[in-house]
C-alpha cells in the first residue's frame, strides 16, 4: 500500500503545479476531491487484496483517516487565481442568471431558492486565493443548477474530455 500512497502525493504534486502554473482562476471542487481519493482508495484496496496482499492496522488506519479528511472537505471549493471580491461578485452574477434573489454580507452571501436557502461562506485564503463553504439548507433542483453555473465560471482542475468530433 505504500507504493500507492507514493503514488497518490505523486499525482496530487502534478495538480498542484498544474493548478499554480496557470494564468486564469481554477477551482478546486472538494466534492471531487473526496470523489477520486474514495475511487483511489478503493482501486488501491482492491488491487492489493486481488494479488493476495494483507493490510496492516496501520494502513487500515491512514486510509480511513484519508478518507475522513476528503469527507470534511466536500463541502469547500477553493478558487485559486481569484480574490475574494472577484468570487463574491461571481457568486451573485450566478444568483441572479437564476432569478435567485442573492444577499451578500462581508464573508457570506445568502442565495435564496425554493423551499431554502445556500448560505455560502466566502474566505480569501490568499490575496488571490478564496475558499467557499457550502452551508444548504434544502435539496432543491435550482440548488444543483448553481452549483454547476458557479463551477463553469472557472477552470477545472482536470481538462474536460470531448468525444466525437468538434465540427
């Protein structure tokens, strides 16, 4: 498993130095951090047990602790190559392309949907890093489409992968 967890920081190093070497603002989606650490961890497992591999307590005990750390961050997205401000102002355009009345505090804005709200705590990290924090309190359709708008304003991590032709 060792060789694994090698190969986990290995690749999480490339993100970074992808991430850092760009020019325009990417965001760093925790949901898809827990996501792909889960599936990693898992095709790790497997792998190992498939060869006849044992798991030490320690192992079990790093990969849950791996696992727990993805969990806490689903909830945060990180924009790296924008400021707070920029976020803020980025959070509200998205708001109001969905007819969702937006209220903005200094650290929070307020989108109001159907049967809730999405309180969103908003946190410069660096001068030209934020943290956003997802606080739901409803599960409604309008809910999932500003998230999927609010991640569109920025460049994902990973390329996005086109099949067929672009004609």
């Amino acid at each position: 498993m060792l060789g694994w967890a090698v190969a986990y920081v290995a690749l999480a190093l490339v993100a970074t130095a992808v991430v850092l070497s760009r020019r325009e603002a990417t965001i760093v989606r925790g949901d898809w951090v827990f996501l792909l650490t889960a599936l990693y961890v898992l095709a790790a497992a497997v792998v190992t047990a498939a060869r006849g591999g044992r798991f030490s307590l320690g192992e079990l005990v790093a990969s849950v602790l791996v696992l727990l750390a993805g969990w806490l961050v689903q909830s945060r997205w990180w924009v790296i190559g924008a400021p707070a401000p920029a976020v803020t102002g980025a959070v509200e355009e998205c708001a109001s392309r969905l007819c969702a009345p937006a209220t903005s505090t200094p650290g929070t804005c307020t989108v109001s949907v159907p049967g809730g709200a999405i309180r969103l705590r908003i946190t410069a990290v660096t001068a030209s890093s934020t943290m956003l924090v997802f606080e739901m309190s409803t599960r409604h359709r309008k809910v999932e489409l500003f998230r999927r708008l609010l991640a569109k304003q920025y460049r994902a991590v990973m390329p996005t992968i086109k099949l067929g032709s672009s004609a």
